[in-house]
C-alpha cells in the first residue's frame, strides 16, 4: 500500500480503511457480476459454493440488472431446488435435515473483506509509524471503532498507540458536539448557520459508531 494512497484516504470525511473497501468491494462486484452475467463457468461455480451471504446478495443484486441476475442466478436456483426435493425424500423417510444460509466463513465476499481488511490496517498501522503521518492522521476523520480496534490489536509503541486513542477520543468529542449544536440551531430555526461539520455529525457519527454500512455484514465475524 503506497504512502500517497493512503495520505489521499485521511482526507475523505469518513474511515479511511471503509473507504478503502469500499472501492475494493465496487471492484470486486463487478468483477463478480460480469463473470457471473457472460460464463457458464463462473455460474455453476457460484451455484456449488452456494452463492453469498443475504447482504452480499443483495449488494451484488445492485451491479446487475435484471436480466443479469436472471442469468447470474438460475444455476443455483437449479441447485437448491434439487437440494430441496432430497431434503423432502429424507424427511419422508423418517430423517431430519434443516435449511442453512450461506455462513460468513463460506461467502466468499465476506472473506474478501476480512483479508482486504486486515492487509489495509498492516499497512495502515505502518504508515503511521512515522510522526508526521500521524500528525496528517490526527487531521483525519480517524478509523471506525472496529479497525481502531484491529489498529491497535497490531505491534506498536505504546506511547503511539495512546496518541491515537486520544485523537479517536478527541474525534468523537467533537463528533458529539456538532450533533448538539446541529440539534440546537435546528430549534432555533437557524438552519442557515450550520456549519460543514455540524451538517454531517449524524452520519460522521454513525460511521464511527459502525463502520460504513457497505463494508460490514451482520454475517461477519467480529474480528
């Protein structure tokens, strides 16, 4: 991971690492579906691993059109029909066999993610070795509380490690301030003097809280 890449990420208004994923994640989405749209191949292969995880589903869904899913999906569609009917003869016979969802260690997305992930905060964590990126860090929007977390799980000096600590401290101080004044001069009816930060406090907030929502499944791990 190049240095200026990263630097260019400090100055998103948002986690730097779920910024990163999801451009890997639009990437990898595509990718999946053009395969998934034009080769036989890539759909009997989807259909025997068992397609994604429901979120991963759906946000795959959002790169296609109808005409795509159609085609991406009627293997599996296929697959888990005739799974069905075996499940119906083992029932009738007197045994028992439950329906299962795709689970994260099997959706291939869900992997991708946690490996992109990690490899990020590697990278990430070394790039703030030196002090005048974390200086260019404390200038941030900062990392979500989970790869804070995955951050501070990697080698560092301690002395480092409590910096960032105190500017994700300081960050959500802020954060919750803008909130407060954001509420404020709404009851004042004093829209018009809302500043940048205090417009986006909500959604700064929830993404710090939680990782932005197209990076993160319900499905996933905690790590």
């Amino acid at each position: 991971m190049i240095e200026t890449k990263i630097a260019g990420h400090l100055r998103i208004r948002s986690c730097p690492a779920c910024h990163y994923l999801e451009q890997q994640l639009a990437e990898r989405f595509a990718e999946i579906q053009g395969l998934l749209s034009r080769s036989e191949e890539a759909q009997i292969g989807y259909a025997a691993e068992g397609g994604f995880c429901p979120l991963h589903t759906w946000q795959l869904a959002q790169f296609s059109s109808p005409r795509g899913i159609s085609r991406g999906h009627a293997a599996i569609m296929r697959r888990l029909s005739d799974r069905l009917i075996r499940m119906g003869d083992t029932r009738a016979s007197g045994e028992c066999l439950s329906v299962s969802l795709k689970e994260p260690d099997g959706c291939r997305v869900c992997r991708f993610l946690a490996d992109e992930g990690a490899r990020y905060i590697t990278a990430f964590c070394v790039f703030l070795e030196r002090d005048e990126h974390l200086e260019s860090y404390g200038r941030s929007h900062g990392l979500c509380l989970r790869h804070l977390r995955q951050a501070l799980a990697r080698p560092m000096e301690e002395a480092r490690k409590t910096r960032i600590i105190r500017l994700a401290a300081d960050r959500f101080r802020e954060i919750g301030e803008s909130m407060l004044r954001y509420d404020q001069k709404l009851g004042e009816l004093q829209r018009g003097l809302l500043s940048r930060d205090e417009k986006d406090a909500y959604r700064r907030g929830l993404v710090m809280l939680s990782g932005e929502r197209t990076v993160f499944s319900p499905f996933m791990k905690a790590n």
